[in-house]
C-alpha cells in the first residue's frame, strides 16, 4: 500500500515537471540588433523579443546605462506586443533599446536573461562592430568648416514675431471701430424744458377768490362752505406769500407767526376778520349775516390786493427802474 502512494506521488511530479518543461519550450528569447556595424557616435536599436503564449508572464532584464563597458544605452522604449498572424493565442514581445559606443572595437554582448514560469531562458549572444572613421593620410589637413549662413527672411521673422503685429493691428482696428462707432451713433437731442413762469401768489389767490364768489355758496344756503374754502384760500396766500405755515395751524399761531413781518396794522384787522369769522362758522356754528359774508369776501380781496409782492419793473427804453 505504501509502495502504491509513493509511485503515485511520483508520477504527479513527473507530469507537473514535464508540464512546466512543456510550457518553458512554447517560449522563445532572441535578440538582434538594427545594425550590426557602426561608426563611433552612431546609435543603433538593440531588440530583445520573447515569443511565448498570450497568457503567459515573462520579466525582461533591466538594463539600465550599459550594456556592456563600451556600449552605452541613449534610451529604453517601452515594450510591443504582437499576436502571432498564424496563431492568435501567441504573442511576440519586443524591448528595444537605442545603443551607441564611443570607441572602436568588437563588443560581444552577452546573452541576455528572461524569467519565465517555467525558468530563465537565455537570449543569444550579438557582436557589435565599432568602426572609427577612416583618414586619407594622403590629403591635407584642413581647418573645421565654418558655421553655415542661414538666410532669414522677412516671412520667417513674421513666423517668429506674429504676435507683434497681430495685437497693435487687432488694437488699432479697435480704436478706428469706435471711433467711427462713436461717430456715426444716433446723437440724442437735449430736451429743452421750457420753464412755466411762476404766477405770483395773489394772482392765484384773487381768481380762487372770484371763483368762489361765482359759486355763490352762502346764497344757496352752504355758508360753512363758504367759509371753509375762503378761509383756505386765505391761507394759501398768507404760507406763500409770507413763508410760514399756516395750515393745521390755529388763528392765533398764525398770527403768532406774523407777527414780525410788514403786514400793515389795517391789514392785520381784515386777515383777522376773515379768520376769526371762519373759525366761528366752522365750530361754533356762527350764521353770519349776508352783508358779513360780503363783507369777508371783500375783506379777503382788499387783503391781498394790499399785500401783494412789489414787482420790479425795467424801462428798457429809458434805462429806469422803478418800484
């Protein structure tokens, strides 16, 4: 029984082993390089290639400087991967490297490793010929040649300093386009307003007064009215003429307020009529006498007749004024 399991154990190793030998076999390394002869300084391509299964993992070498003490690594692409046009389920990997010497000579570069899952494979060896440059001994030496004269053109100062005229002519187009904007724009007239002249106080207050008479309230019975609205006129008159407020104010407040302007002693007695007398029809209920609601009405008149502004008037002609 023994003896059974150990031949068991051991025919499952063989077959993993001949597996992973199986799978190591199906992955092929090679490299070669672009050119196998150069000059000193020139720069060839170094290909390192895996031909292996889709699936399969494998790990390039990592070179980074050099390769080998002469030949020297300019750059390390990045690597390409194409399926095989025969059989889709492999793949071939390529790293390639742009490689260079600066010395003459034969480099051998060594065989390059791959890991793999089923172990490190071994890319093969390449010979490397560094030619130097050959002299014609034969000839004379001459001096190194002379930089070389470029011509620059016009066109080829306008590609390099576009910008200098694009942005003063996109500055200038500019400037002309508002000009001529601010030209040509519809002008907006001024509006001319033309002053109402002020019609001095009295005016107004006499034909409210000669309104009023022509409605003839207290004929028809509407005294308080009647009174109301003389009494307002008057008013009116006083607040422009004099400059003090006179509604919402008591009798006596107005002539409070009156009291150091110029109105005329005479004068004073009439405002006083008028007011005093409105007051009683207004809140005491006072019924005035037909020739007392005239007499306020012409009271109301000779008051402001003989409180009107002075107006100044000019003589153009002669050049006089007088009051």
């Amino acid at each position: 029984m023994k003896n059974q399991f150990l031949r068991t154990v051991l025919a499952l190793v063989i077959l993993t082993c001949s597996f992973y030998k199986a799978g190591a076999q199906n992955i092929q390394a090679e490299a070669k390089l672009q050119q196998y002869t150069i000059r000193i300084g020139d720069q060839t391509k170094l290909f390192i290639s895996v031909h292996q299964p889709a699936n399969a993992h494998v790990n390039f070498p990592r070179l980074t400087d050099t390769i080998t003490g002469k030949v020297i690594i300019v750059k390390a692409n990045k690597p390409d991967t194409a399926y095989d046009q025969d059989n889709r389920s492999d793949v071939t990997v390529t790293q390639s490297y742009l490689i260079t010497s600066f010395d003459a000579g034969t480099y051998t570069l060594p065989a390059f490793s791959i890991g793999s899952e089923g172990g490190v494979l071994k890319t093969n060896e390449l010979t490397l010929q560094v030619e130097t440059v050959k002299v014609d001994t034969t000839k004379a030496i001459y001096d190194i040649k002379q930089p070389m004269a470029v011509s620059y053109t016009f066109w080829d100062w306008l590609h390099d300093n576009w910008y200098w005229i694009a942005i003063p002519l996109v500055v200038l187009i500019g400037i002309i386009g508002l000009i001529l904007y601010l030209r040509k724009r519809p002008k907006t007239e001024p509006v001319i307003q033309v002053a109402k002249p002020k019609v001095p106080p009295h005016i107004v207050a006499l034909n409210k007064l000669n309104e009023l008479r022509d409605k003839k309230l207290w004929q028809q019975g509407q005294v308080k009215q009647y009174y109301i609205e003389l009494s307002d006129i008057i008013r009116e008159y006083v607040e422009h003429r004099y400059e003090t407020k006179t509604h919402e104010k008591t009798t006596d407040e107005i002539f409070t307020s009156l009291k150091y302007t110029d109105i005329a002693g005479v004068n004073k007695e009439l405002l006083r009529q008028i007011l005093v007398l409105a007051d009683l029809v207004k809140f005491a209920k006072e019924k005035p006498l037909p020739a007392d609601n005239e007499q306020s009405m012409d009271n109301a008149v000779a008051f402001v007749n003989n409180t009107q502004r002075v107006q100044l008037s000019e003589n153009r002609e002669g050049g006089n004024t007088h009051v």
